[in-house]
C-alpha cells in the first residue's frame, strides 16, 4: 500500500508537470488568451479601422469562416504591424474590420459612421450592404474589452506602460461620399470627422492618463487600381469624377488636420501616406526615364517595380459577362508591386507608413502640440459645437 501510495504521487506530480508545459506553451501561440491578460499587457498598440488596418486577428466578436477574411502570407504586414514592430510592442489589440475580396463589388466596408452614411445616401445605395462595425462599434468594443481585463486582480496583471490607439478611417467614406452632391458630402465628412473625435474623448476618460492616437491622413483614392480602371470604360464621365474625388479627399484631410489640431485630451500624430506613396511613384518613373532631380532622386532603384498594375489581378471566363468564372491571378513578387488588389496597398508599402509613424511618434511630432501649450483657460470648443464648414473653395465647375 505504501508502495502504490508512492507511485500515485510520481504519477500525480508528472501529470501537473505536463498540464503546466502544455500551458507555457499554449501561451506563445494565443496572445488572447486568459493567461496573456493576466499577465498584463505592459506596451501594446489598440486598433481601430477598415481595411487598410485590419490584422485578422480579432480580440472580440471574430466573424465566422464563412465570413471572414483568410490573409494571405504574401500579402505581407499591414502598417499597424510594422508599427509594433518598429516600437517593440508586446501586443496587438485589433478592433478594425475588413471584408472579403469577393464581396467588394456588393458590399461597403467600414466607414466612420454608419448612422452617418445611411443618412447621408438614403435609399440611393440599397442594393449595397454597408459593414456596421463603425468606429463607435469599435470603440464600445474595447471598453468592454479593456475594462473586462480590469477587473482582474492586480495581483496577476501588471498595468500598461504605455498604450497607443491608431484611427485610420477614410477609404469607404470617400468612395461613397464621391457620388453625392459637393454640399451632401462635405456635410457627411465634418459629420464624421466629429465623431471621431468625440470617440477620442471617450478613450481619453476610460484612461489613467493623457493618449497618444496615431491618424494617418488619406491618400489620394484616385490613384487606386479600382479608379484607374475605369478610366477607359468610361472616359467622358471619369475626369469629372477624378474631379470630384480629388477635392473630397482635400476636404477630409483639411478638416482631419484642422480639428486634430485643436484637440486637447491627449497627442495627435499624422503620417501621410499620400506624401510617402507619391514619392515611391515619381522615383520609379524618374528612374525609368534615366533620369533624376536636384537631389539625386531617381538615381537609385525604386522600391516598386510596378506602381499602377495591383498584385492580384482578377481574370474573367470566356465571356466578359460572365462574373461568376472569375479568376483572380496573384502576381510572382508581391514586394515589387505598390498595391496588393484593387484597393489595398502592397505590405510593402504599408511598412513605410508604418516607420514614418514610429518616427513621428518617436520625435514627438504631435499635430496639436501647440494647442497642448496654451493657457489652459483658453480652451477650445467641444468638437461637437466646433464653427461651419471649411473654407475651401470649390474646382472649376462645382
């Protein structure tokens, strides 16, 4: 009896000794799990978004296979990614929302507001369905989330060092907006812009201290694949909505900067991809043509080989008619080519603007680092009671 009372004990021991591996090593390969709250989070990057910041990995509500979007390894890093890499991040809270490929043509993807979009179309774009994961979704969403980690015991969780959010709206609005009258839509985008803000100040009072919140501006959605495509199909109509496009997107980042510049409840950074990707494009055709500027650029090999053509090309069946045998056809070396699809920048282009936000972060390139100076008695107006429109005069023609 003694004997066998040993015996279970050695065999006890070794099953708690293999429970506890099993655990350790469940805990490098799912970061959300219970056991990586408990730990504590000490740098970690928050997301908010659509596309162009959605990682895949959802900290709640991940949508079905049958919905979701698989990511493809040659697709490479979206920015926020090389952003934790760049800052040596321990973790990545991901609330943005992307949707499939194949849905594209049928549905609208995350846009800043969807209360906003359905009153501003209307019944106009019915036939569409319109992604409802906004940033106020997004936001609730990390409350919940964030103040569920809370709750833990202090005693098993460290607190954050530091905690950065990133906001990168703006493709689906303008996209959408592009079809409404100038008026309609810059009301649509002062609207939004607001709102995020107003989303800002609810993490800003959820935190201990003031935030830091990267804002990318938009680029230029002209020069998508998706625009440029229509180019020949519909020549006599594509310049006047090259036209309207443009200024819309002047609009959004005019009123973007405008108002992140007067926030006050924490720091605002904004890289440009727009600058970074139109730089990439004048050194590819410098280079090209052999020649280069008063700086030398264009001497050197560009970055991307391709700057129009997207990595994902889609191939239709026989007949052009026929939607449903279409193929899409993935390029041979993804890092050459500027864009990843129709919408979408290659991951090659999202690490650039993922490093130009670390360095404007590093540096402390705050947009609204002159408004944080003041005399706190001259405080701005809420973002809710900002003034009317801005002044920006409309093109030719509008």
């Amino acid at each position: 009896m003694r004997f066998l009372s040993r015996l279970q004990l050695c065999g006890g021991m070794a099953i708690l000794l293999i429970v506890y591996f099993i655990w350790e090593q469940k805990s490098n390969y799912i970061p959300s799990s219970i056991q990586s709250i408990w730990r504590g989070k000490p740098h970690r990057i928050v997301v908010f978004g659509d596309d162009w910041s959605d990682t895949g990995d959802h900290r709640v509500s991940p949508l079905s296979h049958s919905r979701s979007t698989t990511r493809d390894a040659d697709r490479g890093d979206v920015w926020v990614e090389t952003l934790c890499k760049e800052l040596a991040c321990n973790t990545i809270d991901n609330f943005a929302r992307s949707i499939p490929l194949h849905t594209r043509n049928t549905s609208i993807g995350s846009v800043l507001d969807s209360d906003i979009y359905a009153m501003a179309v209307g019944g106009k774009r019915n036939e569409e369905a319109v992604n409802s994961t906004d940033l106020k979704t997004q936001v609730q969403q990390f409350l919940t989330y964030d103040g569920a980690s809370r709750s833990i015991s202090k005693r098993l969780r460290r607190d954050d060092e530091w905690t950065i959010f990133t906001v990168f709206f703006g493709l689906w609005d303008l996209l959408v907006y592009s079809a409404l009258e100038n008026e309609f839509a810059m009301r649509a985008i002062d609207n939004s812009i607001a709102v995020l803000f107003q989303n800002l100040n609810l993490l800003a009072e959820h935190a201990s201290a003031p935030i830091k919140v990267i804002i990318p501006s938009m680029m230029d959605v002209t020069f998508l694949p998706r625009i440029q495509a229509k180019k020949n199909a519909t020549r006599e109509h594509f310049a006047e909505n090259q036209h309207r496009l443009i200024f819309l997107w002047t609009y959004w980042n005019s009123a973007l900067l405008r108002t992140a510049s007067q926030w006050e409840n924490g720091d605002v950074f904004m890289p440009d991809p727009n600058l970074l990707i139109m730089d990439q494009v004048r050194v590819k055709q410098l280079y090209s043509k052999h020649i280069s500027d008063a700086f030398g650029v264009g001497k050197q090999a560009p970055l991307f080989d391709n700057v129009e053509q997207p990595c994902l090309a889609s191939m239709l069946g026989p007949s052009a008619t026929d939607q449903e045998a279409a193929a899409i056809i993935k390029c041979i070396d993804p890092a050459q080519h500027l864009f990843w699809d129709d919408l979408q920048l290659s991951g090659a282009a999202h690490r650039q603007i993922g490093i130009h936000a670390a360095s404007l972060l590093r540096s402390g390139q705050s947009v609204n680092i002159e408004q944080k100076m003041q005399d706190p008695a001259n405080i701005a107006r809420p973002v809710g009671q900002q003034g009317g429109g801005f002044n920006l005069k409309f093109p030719p023609g509008y």
